[in-house]
C-alpha cells in the first residue's frame, strides 16, 4: 500500500515537470514548398504591403472626453507681461 502511494506521489510530482519539457519537432519546416506555391506566398506579400501603404496616416487624437473639457480661456502673452511689470498706482492717501 505505501508503495503504492509513492508511486502516486511522484505521478502527481513529475506531471508540472513533464509539461514545463521543450516540445521537440523533428520537422522544422515541414515539406517543401512548391515553386507555384512560393510565389504565390509572394505575391501575397506584395499585395499585403501596398494595401498597407493605402492606409492613411492617423493625426487627429483619439480622446473621446476631447469636447467636454472646457479650457480656461488664453490671454495673448505680451498683455500679461506688460501687466505684471509695469507698477501699480494706487488711489487713495498715500499714509498707510
């Protein structure tokens, strides 16, 4: 019986084991490819390739949420920076 256990233990064990093996294909490339039949494959290559290039180039974004932000609004810049260098003049009594 405890012989019988083991057996079953070590079934259990080497199952992981036996998957994680390198499947070996003794056939890398199966049978040769026909001359007809490699130039077909060529020619569906080229095909490939020039429908690829039809495919316009994407420039606009893609942010769905694009329109329901709201932006605050931009002040052109050389108003700003006048603004903030010139000093202000204050109205009113000078004895503070």
């Amino acid at each position: 019986m405890k012989l019988f256990r083991m057996a079953a233990v070590l079934v259990v064990l080497a199952g992981p084991a036996y998957a994680q093996m390198p499947n070996i294909n003794l056939m890398q490339d199966g049978p040769s490819k026909s001359p007809e039949e490699k130039a077909a494959e060529a020619e569906r290559d080229k095909a490939y390739k020039e429908t690829l290039k039809k495919i316009p180039d994407s420039k606009a974004s893609n942010d769905p949420w694009g329109g329901m932000r709201s932006d605050p609004p931009k002040q052109p810049a050389a108003k700003a920076s006048a603004a903030t260098s010139a000093p202000k003049k204050k109205s009113g009594t000078a004895a503070n």
